[in-house]
C-alpha cells in the first residue's frame, strides 16, 4: 500500500509506475516541492500486482495534488 493513501492538497509526491501493470503510487512527499534533483535507485514492490523491480530515479514522475477549493 502507498504510504500515502490519501494525498494532501497542494502537497507534491514523488510517483512510481509500476514495470509490470503501470499502476501508479506514490513513494513519499517531494519536500523540494518539484525543484530538487534526484539521484537514486529505488527497489519497489507494487501493492497492486506485487511485482518487485528497480526504478533509476529519472523513471519517477513528479505530481503535485490538486487544491482544495
């Protein structure tokens, strides 16, 4: 399960697309709200599929959480 099930508003995550059925979760908040470079190799087992792979950090996406209104 994503260590975040229920994102914040306005907060940014750091995402993985699951290698074998492009579920997307998140990994953990982007404290660089978007900025920072990331220089990793994470090792992932989706909660979905339980596929466990190695994902460079260029194949994670960045999302900020829509707004509350």
């Amino acid at each position: 399960m994503s260590p975040y099930p229920e994102l914040e508003p306005g907060e940014w995550y750091l995402l993985v697309v699951c290698q074998n059925c492009n579920a997307r979760h998140s990994l953990f908040r982007d404290l660089t709200r978007g900025e920072g470079r990331i220089l990793a190799t994470y090792r992932w087992t989706c909660p979905d599929c339980h596929h466990t792979g190695e994902y460079e950090s260029e194949k994670l996406e960045r999302y900020r959480h829509a707004s509350a209104k």
